[in-house]
DNA sequence: GTGAAAGCGCTAACAA
DNA sequence: TTGTTAGCGCTTTCAC
C-alpha cells in the first residue's frame, strides 16, 4: 500500500491494532462506557461538563461508533433497504436519488440492490438483505413472486412499494396507476381526433400496463385495433426506431398517432420518423411517458405523460420515515398515497 | 397494516415475538450452535447428516441468519460503501450498476452514498458510513478533502478510486486520465484542420481536468484561445445549449468547433445550432465525452470521447475484492489500471 | 467432526 | 445525572 504508517502521535489507538470503542473513549473520559453512549444517542440526559470530555475524549483518539455493534444491542440497524429495477433509466435513478437523500437526511443509509425487472434477482437480494435486519425496505412495483410476498407479509419489517398502484398493498405504497396513464393517453390522442393508432411498448411489468390502459380506452371507442410493437427491457433508444420502423413498414395505411412506453423509445420514434421525412405532430402525433427534460428539449416536441421520479422518491422515503418512526408496533396501518401524473402538451415548438 | 397476522402453524418463532436465531436452529436440529454456524460458513467442516438436520431446521423455521450479529463478531460486513457524485447521469449509473452487480455476485451488499459533487457531503457520507465497518469503499475521484484523505489514508479498509488518475492514490485507482481526455479532442480537431475553438464545460474536479487537457493542447499548437462557456453541475441538456448560445452571441467570427465536456452538454450545443441553422459538422464540429449510445443516434451524429461505465465498474469492483481478500494486512500495495477510452467518430450519418 | 467458553462493541433496563 | 448488570446473535479460540 502506498500509505504510510506515520508516526503520528494521536494514532495511539490505530497502531495498537484494532479500532478504538466506546470504552477507551470511556477511558480517556473519565466516565462510564454508557455515558459515552448517552453522548452520542441521547445527549440531553447529560450534564454539560461530561460531554466536554467526552467528545474530547473522542476527537482525541478518533473514534468512530460501531454501528454493527449498535444495531445489535438496539435492534435497529438504520438501514434501509432500496430495490430497484434500474438505475440506467433517468426517472429511475431520480427515485434512487431523492430516497437516498432524504434517508441520509434522517440518518439512515440505503443499501442498494438493483433487480433487473428478475424476479429471482429481486428475491436473492431481499434474501441477502433480510439479514442485515434493514429497518424499512422501498420496493419497485407492486408485483412480486408470491414467496418474496409472503416472507415480506410475516416479517414486521416495514415495506414500502413505489411506483404503482394496487388494491392489495403489502403495508404502504406511494405510486400511481399505470393504467390511468395508459387511458389518460389514449383519451389526449382521441381527443385531438386520431383515429389510426400504433403503439411501441418495453415489455415489463408497468409498461405493459399503461399499453393495456391505452389499448383497452382505444377498443372501448371502437377505433381499429393498433398495431403494437414490444420490445424487451430495458428500453433502449434503438428499440424504439426498430419498433416504429417494423410497424411502418407492415402498416397499410397511415399512422395517426404512435404511443410509446417511454420517452426514450419516443425519442427512437421521433428519429426514425424524421429518417423517413415523417413530419411530427403534423403526419404523424408522438405520446411520451417519464422525464420532461428530456422531451421538452428534443425536436420535434411530443406530447409526454409526466411523472416526478424525485417526488414519488421523497414521499416514499418520508412515508417509510414516518412508518418506521410510528413505535415498532404493527398499530398504524400502511396507507396508499397516489402520487398522479401530468400530461405535458408541446405540439408547437 | 393491512397485513393479516394469519395462524400459520410455521410462524411459531415469529408470533413470540422475535426473529428465530441460531440457537433455536441448533435446538430444533439437536445440534450445538457452532454446527450450524459451520453449515452456514463452512460446510466441509461439518457432517452430510448433520448438514441435513440442520438445513432442514432452517426452513422449518425460517431462520435468516443476522449479519449484524455475524459482522460483529467476524470484524467484517460484507457491506462496500459506494460514493458517487451522482447518479442521474447514465454513464455513472452504468457503473453503479456494474459495481453493485459484481459485488453481489461475491456475497457483498453496497451501502450507496450520494455526494452531489460536494466535498462536506461526501465528508458526511463517509463519517456515517465508517460506522458500519464496510469491508471496503469505494470512490469517485481522486480528489478528496484533506481530512477525508487523511482518515482514509490511516484506515485498514481497502479503498478503490474510480474514474479518474492520480500520481498519489490513497490505496487501489481504477480510471482513466482526464487530461489525456481533453488532450486527444483537441489533437482530433486539430488534425481535422478546426482553427476557431469553443468550449461548453461542467465546472466539476474530473471535467475541468479535461478542460485543461484540452486548452492547453490548443495552446501548444497556437492556436487563438476559445471562449470557454462553464456551466454548473450537474450539466443538463439546457445548460449546453445556452451556453452555446452565449459564445455564438459573444463571437467575433464563425466557430469552427466546439468541445464539450459531456455528451449531454454536446446535445444541447446541437439543438441550438440546429435552430441558428448552422450545419453540424459541415459549419460547426462538436466533439462529446461519455455515453455513445446516447449521441450516435442523435442526429446529426457527433464525435465523442468514450468511455465505458460499465466496464469501469466491473474492474473497480474486482479490483477491490481482489484487495479485500489478499489477507486482512496493507502487504499487498494497491496499484493503478489505468482502463482508457476511445475516440468515437461519427461524422457522416 | 463436534462442542464449551469467551467475547465482538454496543445499549436496555434497572438502580443509585 | 450517572453507573451496573446483562445481554443482542454470532464467531472465535481451544478442547475433545
């Protein structure tokens, strides 16, 4: 190691081998190891003077709580434990950041697993998590493998699902209906008068929802049935300029207005539109779902559905703050908060 | 809650109230505790019959072992820390991603921490996470505050810094060279006969550093001096394509190229020019930095510097895996893979 | 191959 | 306001 072990005076305790504890702080203090304790978790049950010496005591020999130790004798690890399907996707990663912030904030820290929209991945790492004994865990979704469900359902680990809606929460959830998003689409679209419909969709959980909220609106009008392009997960720009590209091509007439999952197979549509001299809004109308910013800026302008991934984050973190503050007992009940979403007209540049 | 306390005959240990543990495992199994430690740890130490009872105990009654216990009394965590100045932008995120999927493929957790680019919140991140003795950390950069330094300089935790070079590394360095980033635009522009020079950077530590690489190199050449647009952190598509607007607004003469410090920034630059009617590249080059998937597809199609997050992640994580378990001592001195990037051209559509 | 004893570093509960 | 006594649930010796 490129370190070097300098003969600095107040590594008394670091060359000694081990890290300082709380009784060597105790030590040098003067005071009894529980007083320490009291400093650091419960300072107002100590008179001034102790606490002097002992974060004296502490800064003197550069000690750093054992947190492993702590959440062991309390039973509270001030962890919280974060699974996600991605972070690759901009609304996502939004989610992630405001949740970690706002835990950190409260003094907690995210332990972060990433599923992948697998389900066995999302069950290892609740497996592997579990046993650190995370005080709350944020989940993606609503759907989840009926063991992962019933372990999660026994234990009195508070869980928040995020990012969707559903009738039978697990405890508390915070999201909003993919399928409102769908119909509220399909209707936006209806209303401007299209008639001739497409649709290019990812394929997980959420996204074939919101197609289903769109193609069920769609049928109920009793317009012809679109031609539907799904493509796999994670979306990708290119998936969306394939997905447009194989639907023009066995289209039989004109599309009025294309659907998309997202906004970055949007963006693909928009592209391979603009390829085929396809004018948008005006041959052909584009429906977004996600982030704005990246919408708002890109030509031509479509129509998004717009949900605030840094928002639905921070109410999921306070509501699991609030859970996890609320005494230990199962007494509150998970409540469901729906977060909604916005539809963001940009027909004229 | 919703959840019904439901009379299933397995959840005796759960409906006393607190989670089964070892012990019980050992009563149920009618072993000692140590055994099912060992099954659990080390199963070659431990019988074929023995190994089945104790296995069997454990799905009976649901033990999930605490590795809160575990960790305190082993002295380590299977916890990484992870400490990114953001994750909204996708080429950090790929290496999020990489990084905690290659940790959980070798049974460590990672404990995520968000800096915002800013120095006292990475000090807090760090303080708080050292607490829960992770096995390793991880870090953005090679810049740190004098005192974060410090405290990890005198450390036994093995630390990766990632994305970026250093002369002096606290312990292992996985990334590349920032300078050399800016260095190589500058020597593409220049041999590709561009005279008139601006540039839209970030004003983070990393993008400033290819800034430099990158000016100064023109310098050398003797070339006029460009005006430099920085925008602040973290770079958002607007902010590229004001700040373009901003030097072709100031501008004596036509820009023969532009340099930006991220692909991000770089879409902006051609949004704008795009809507002052100015060709890319045939009026204006524009040459990026980061994630290609991004800029090939946009059209028109730009030059970028890429780098390869994910890539970077994976040898970050093994590279500190290979640290954590060459023996718990500092004999092994941590060294620097420097992983490069590539230039990218794409300048016919 | 298995077990008993002794902590890991901290905090809960009670007492003074 | 402070301290004492017992653990939290596991793994590390070391013994058999």
């Amino acid at each position: 190691m490129t370190k070097k072990i300098t003969k600095n005076p107040r590594a008394r305790k670091s060359t000694s081998g081990r890290a300082p504890t709380l009784i060597d702080v105790a030590k040098v203090a003067g005071v009894s190891p529980i007083t320490v304790s009291r400093v650091l978790n419960q300072p107002d049950l100590v008179s001034e003077d102790a606490q002097q010496r002992v974060r004296r005591a502490i800064d003197e020999i550069g000690y750093v709580p054992n947190m492993l130790a702590g959440g062991l004798a309390s039973r509270s690890s001030r962890m919280v434990a974060l699974i996600v399907p991605t972070i690759a996707n901009s609304i996502f990663a939004e989610t992630v950041q405001a949740i970690t912030d706002t835990l950190a904030q409260a003094g907690y820290q995210t332990l972060l697993g990433i599923s992948a929209y697998e389900d066995e991945q999302e069950k290892q790492l609740l497996e592997a998590v579990l046993g650190r004994r995370p005080d709350g865990i944020i989940l993606t979704g609503t759907y989840h493998a009926p063991d992962i469900r019933k372990r999660l359902e026994v234990t009195d680990v508070p869980v928040v699902e995020t990012w969707d809606l559903s009738p039978d929460p697990i405890d508390t959830l915070v999201g909003f209906s993919h399928t409102r998003v769908g119909e509220a689409a399909a209707e936006y679209l209806l209303a401007k008068g299209h008639r001739r419909f497409a649709a290019v969709s990812a394929n997980d959980q959420r996204a074939v929802k919101r197609l289903d909220g769109f193609l069920q609106t769609l049928a109920n009008a009793g317009v012809d049935e679109p031609i539907v392009a799904k493509v796999p997960t994670p979306a990708r720009f290119q998936l969306g300029r394939e997905g447009i590209a194989g639907i023009l091509d066995q289209a039989s007439g004109p599309i009025d207005a294309v659907y998309c999952s997202s906004d970055t197979l949007a963006h693909g549509v928009m592209v391979e539109a603009q390829q085929r001299n396809i004018r948008i809004p005006q041959d052909m109308a584009v429906i977004g779902f996600g982030d704005l910013d990246f919408s708002e800026y890109t030509l031509p302008p479509i129509t998004t559905i717009r949900v605030n991934g840094a928002e639905i984050g921070r109410r999921a973190a306070m509501a699991l703050l609030a859970r996890m503050n609320s005494g230990d007992s199962n007494a509150v009940p998970g409540g469901v908060i729906d977060t909604g979403f916005a539809v963001i007209e940009r027909e004229s540049a």
